[in-house]
C-alpha cells in the first residue's frame, strides 16, 4: 500500500521513529497518488501540481486533495474530461496557453479548445514511445524513442533526425530542459552526449556541449537552474552549464559522503540550495559544501530517494520506493510532521505494443494543511540557520 508523506522540518535533536505516524487504509481512487511510479512532474495551471505516473495521472491541486485518471478510471479534471491513452504516462507538460501535454508508450494526447488530440501517426511522430517533453516558448518539443527530437508550433510539426543536416547527433534524448537567462534549449541524450540549440527562431543548429575542449559525454540528465543556465548529471557527478560561459563542475558524489554515494537526481531551490536525491537520502549543496542531509530517520521513509521536484510554491517534492511526499518551503519556524494522507495502490500495467520547466503562474494559494491528515507529529526550532547547522551536523548516517 503506498502512503503519501508531508514533512514540513526535521530536527537533529528530535529523532522521533516513523511507526509513529498514523497510516490509514485507501478508501477509493480519488483521495491520493495514483502509484510511487513517478516519471514527470510539472506544475500545473491552477496552482496545482500534476504527476505522471506508471498508473495514470495524479493532480495535487492547489487546496490540497488530490484526483487521478487512468484508463480504467477516465474523469473529469481541471484540464477537461480526459481519457488517457494507457495506463503507463511517461511525460507531461503545460504549453504556453496552460493545455496539457500527454505522453505514453504509445502516443501522445493533447487538450485543445474543444478537447484532446492524440497523435499516434507515425506521419508526425517518427515514433511513438514519448521520451520526455518541454515548452519552449510558444513551441513545445517532444523526444520520442530513438527517434531524435520533434517541434510542434502552430498546428505544425517539425522532425529533426538525429542524423540530419541540423547537426542534432542524439538518438535517444532523455531530458530537456530550457536555460532562462540565455533562452536556449539544452537536450541530454541516453549515449550521444549534451546537445544545445541557442536559436528557435532562425536557422536550427544543435551544438555540442563541450568541457576542457571535449564534448560532454557519459552525462544524460539536464535540469533548469532558476539562476540561469542548467545542470547537467549522472550518477556520480554534476557540472553547470550556461551558453556562452561554458561547463564548470559543481560536485562529485564523494563530496557528499566520504564512501560516494550514487546521485538519482537533483532540484534547485530558489533559494539557492541544490537538493540532491541519492542512494542515502537528499542533501542539500550550498555551493561549497553540504548544508544539510536528510535520511529515513527523518521520516521519508528510505534511504534511496528516486525523484526530486521544486514546485510553484517552493515545495520539494520526492519519491521513495512505495512513498510520494513533500517538504514545504523553509522559512522562518516550522514544526516536525509526519503527516499520511492515503495514496491509491496501483492497477496492474496494461500492455502496450512496442512502438519538465516552465509552466504558467499558480493563480491560487497553496494549503496551509493538506486534506487527510491522520496524525501529526510536532517539534519546534528557533531559526533556519539553526535547523540547518543541527541537520547537517548530527544527521549524517544512513
């Protein structure tokens, strides 16, 4: 049974065990997460914050309930009636008139003034297992199997092959992510290195990202950095990369623990802290070194942390094997919670033939408590810098 956690703080001092907490048993398919399958977050239109999952689409909305469609289970949903195309999603995205974008295995599906489109015509997808997704302006550009890279503008779609005349290079793009302060597009590939397009206007050329003269290679991820430029990472090293400045390293695992731990993924908060998701919890990197660490004792749940997400309102979302949780934005005092809210146990994955982040402002504010609460677990601190150097100082081990 998955179980949704909110942890607002933690306490270095205030160990308090995870059997704890209260969990309850799952009432029906609209109170929680559809699946800890997590495989793209973004926030959505309405300051809510929509997941998709290897069982469905699951919304956290803005006053803190949750919904889920799949398609056994269609329904209404702040984005229209919308009934996915499998039950397996594989990426989402917001164009820049606040639609969602849908991506499977099998296809793509896409709200439009009067409904969905679905794309499953080879005709404008070279193939149709979605890899990942990203708005790019007024374009949003969709990275299918290993099929390159496709662009959709204006009820137009745009092939790039990985071995066109645009210089692509990449078969199987993994991540994408878009650099603010330059407006340019960064793509990380499964095998064929980073790539960057500078110019969505004029003449499409993709570059190589390189490092000391060399192309980056062996480095698939990419995220956004709220202060410009992105990150690029694998499992055991992350560098920063702005166009024009080039690559310069941010941290090796072993910087994290004397014994490396291996990196599953990061997010920058706007307050400047890179939250790095590991083997042996999340840490937080101020710049020079870690400023905090966070393990199952302080009740995520486990050690291997899958996912991280900053949504709209600075909440940093993660994933743990059977658990989804969040940790709100830390500011001034919080107390320690430990707070489940049910979570739906998956459907069983329907077969399927083998064929983000930049989204709209919330327009609502978000909870102060999510619905569901079924135990709380409460401690105080007198500052962040405090909490902080307590964190970082006595909660080290795995």
């Amino acid at each position: 049974m998955y179980q949704t956690l909110i942890i607002s703080a933690v306490l270095a001092s205030l160990l308090i065990p995870l059997s704890s907490a209260i969990y309850i048993e799952v009432p029906d398919y609209d109170t929680g997460i559809a699946s800890a399958g997590v495989k793209d977050v973004t926030n959505g239109r309405y300051g809510d914050v929509i997941f998709a999952t290897d069982s469905g689409i699951s919304v956290y909305t803005a006053n803190g309930t949750w919904y889920s469609v799949n398609t056994r289970h269609p329904g209404e949903t702040a984005y229209g009636m919308l009934a996915p195309l499998n039950i397996m999603v594989s990426a989402v995205a917001l164009d820049s008139g606040g639609h969602l974008w849908i991506g499977y295995p099998n296809g793509l599906q896409f709200q439009t003034g009067t409904g969905y489109e679905v794309i499953q015509d080879q005709q404008f997808l070279k193939n149709l297992n979605i890899n990942c997704m990203v708005r790019w302006g007024d374009e949003v550009w969709v990275a299918t199997g290993r099929a390159g890279l496709h662009r959709y503008h204006d009820g137009n779609w745009t092939w790039y092959k990985p071995l066109g005349p645009e210089n692509l290079g990449c078969h199987t793009i993994v991540s994408m992510a878009v650099d603010a302060a330059s407006d340019a597009l960064v793509i990380g590939s499964e095998r064929d290195g980073v790539r960057v397009l500078r110019d969505r206007v004029g003449e499409v050329r993709f570059e190589p990202v390189v490092y000391r003269d060399e192309p980056v290679q062996g480095v698939s991820q990419v995220r956004a950095n709220p202060f410009g430029g992105v990150y690029l990472f694998n499992r055991t090293t992350v560098l920063r990369y702005a166009p024009g400045a080039g690559v310069t390293p941010v941290l090796h695992s072993g910087d994290l623990e004397e014994f490396p731990v291996a990196i599953n993924d990061i997010a920058a908060t706007s307050g400047g802290m890179l939250l790095i998701a590991s083997d042996n919890g999340i840490y937080g990197w101020n710049g020079s070194g870690v400023a905090l660490h966070l393990t199952s004792r302080d009740g995520i749940r486990s050690n291997v942390v899958k996912k991280l997400f900053v949504d709209a309102y600075g909440r940093c979302w993660f994933v743990v094997p059977g658990n989804v949780g969040y940790i709100p934005p830390m500011t001034g005092s919080a107390s320690l919670d430990l707070n489940p809210e049910p979570v739906q146990t998956p459907d069983v994955p329907e077969t399927t033939p083998d064929v983000p982040d930049d989204t709209p402002a919330p327009e609502a504010p978000p909870p102060s408590e999510p619905s569901g609460v079924t135990g709380m677990l409460e401690g105080a601190w007198a500052s962040l810098m405090e909490w902080i150097g307590s964190v970082s100082g006595g909660l080290t081990g795995a």
